[in-house]
C-alpha cells in the first residue's frame, strides 16, 4: 500500500508532527499539546487537529511515537492514546533523561525512572511495524541522550537533531547532551543516500521565509550553515559549544519535561483535586 505523510505545523512552538500511514494503520510522531505558560492552561487544538485527520482517514493508530523528550512544547501523547488507542513509545535512554529530571524537580517516590511510563522502549537497529510500513531505529544522542529517528525507507524522522539547511543543527547543552555526540549523530544521518528525504521536527524560518520540513541529505550536505561538508568535528563542537553558551533556555522547558518524561501524562491531582507544574528556581 502507498505510504503517506501528513505534516502538522505548531506555529506557537515551531513544531511539526506527522501523521505516517499505509492508507489502513498510522504512527503519530511528535504531536503537542497545547499550553500557555501565562495561564497554566493546556487545550487540545493541535491534538484534536490530528484526531480529526485519523477519524477523516479511517486510520488504526498503532504507534505514538516520540523523537526524544522535547524542552520545547508538552506532548499530546497520553491524550491521543485515550482518544485513539495505539502505543507510545521512545528510545530506551530515555531512563537517563528520567534519572536528570526526577532529580532536577524533586519528584515523589511514585514516579520512578525505569521508562514504565511509555508502553515500549526502541532499541538502536530494531525495526517495528506500521501495517505494511516497516521503521527502523537510529539512534542519534546529542540533542538529549535519548534522541531517535525513525527510517521509513527513503524517508527519516530525524527530530530536533538536524533543522532545515539554513536554520543549522539542534543546541546540546541540555544535562546529559554533548555536540561531540550530535556530531556524530549528524554524520551518521548524512552517510544516508543524498536523495533520502529528512523530515524535521522544528523550523525556525528565517524572516521571507515560510516554514519548512523537509530537505534531502545531498541537500543538508551541501548546506547546512553549521554542518555542510568539510566541517570537521572540532570545527563544530566548537561552534555548537560557543553558540549553545548564548541561547536562553527554551520558553517551555521546565514545564514541559516534568511532562514528557512522563510519556505526556500531566502530573497526578494533589489532595485538592488540581495538578500543578513545578518550577524550580535558579537552576538552569
């Protein structure tokens, strides 16, 4: 059966989620959920935009599937799984990531850091099935220790470890990231033959430019302003180190980790019924 993508574009975070399916069964990579930091409300806009494309489609949905914990926006995934069933799934490093922040926010002893939150933790090599779409895992630390893409053959989900050629590459000094790794990472995705298409989690276009998320290996290669051909790994961990020292942490990080190494579940109700985000103080 021919296989389809459907692009979801966030403009309040710059993210882009995907529908991936043979016309019978689906993956949802990456969906958000909606929050306003000012409010402290969340709300399903982008969430029930993909619901209603899956309901259109008459799609199964059997997989939810996260690229790595992101610092950037709350994953839908929790509430997608109760409207649309299907598992969610990540890297299995995602225990080190687990380990940094239940340390970073305090958390109770329910919440233990041994992946149970997700229904299935990927493995590097390993391939799972979407009906008759076959994904394999790559693993690409850097960005977070526990960063994935998924290959769908000519085609890979390569999250925040690459962004489109004239945006660069993903920041690494989140606890546990490292641009020596992203290097790597990035090198190992662009050894992937030039007309392999890479899907982007994030654009950030530059002003006159739409948004957009997809470009092709050769194309990134010869391109990307911070990792085209000829730049040496020095090179660039002195870049990606240099540059990382000036950005302020993401707008969202701290609410929206507590969530995510959660597999999207909000925290649980306190003894008054309401379920709060913590934020700690002077430490990032």
């Amino acid at each position: 059966m021919p296989r389809t993508i459907q692009a979801f574009f966030d403009t309040d975070t710059g993210t882009i989620s995907y529908v991936l399916h043979d016309g019978l069964h689906a993956a949802i990579i990456d969906p958000v959920l909606d929050y306003d930091p000012a409010s402290g409300h969340t709300s399903t806009r982008m969430a029930d935009q993909i619901i209603d494309y899956v309901n259109q489609e008459k799609l199964a949905v059997q997989w939810l599937l996260e690229t790595h914990a992101h610092a950037d926006h709350l994953s839908a995934a929790a509430y997608l799984k109760s409207r649309l069933g299907g598992q969610i799934a990540i890297g299995e490093h995602i225990l080190q990531v687990q380990e940094i922040f239940k340390k970073l926010y305090n958390l109770d002893r329910e919440f233990l850091p041994n992946g149970s939150q997700f229904d299935r933790l990927l493995k590097e090599g390993e391939t799972i099935d979407i009906g008759t779409l076959s994904a394999k895992i790559l693993w690409v630390p850097g960005h977070t220790p526990a960063d994935l893409a998924f290959q769908v053959d000519d085609v890979v989900f390569v999250g925040d470890t690459l962004f489109m050629p004239d945006v660069g590459t993903a920041r690494a000094d989140f606890p546990g990231g490292s641009a020596q790794s992203l290097y790597r990472s990035i090198r190992k995705l662009l050894a992937l033959p030039e007309n392999t298409v890479l899907m982007h989690c994030h654009d950030y276009p530059p002003e006159g430019r739409d948004p957009l998320w997809a470009c092709t290996v050769a194309e990134q290669r010869a391109q990307n302003i911070h990792v085209h051909d000829g730049v040496s790994e020095a090179e660039f961990i002195a870049m990606r180190e240099a540059r990382d020292a000036t950005l302020a942490p993401p707008r969202l990080i701290l609410p929206s980790l507590q969530v995510n190494i959660r597999a999207g579940q909000l925290p649980p109700a306190e003894d008054n019924g309401t379920r709060y985000l913590k934020i700690p103080l002077n430490t990032l």
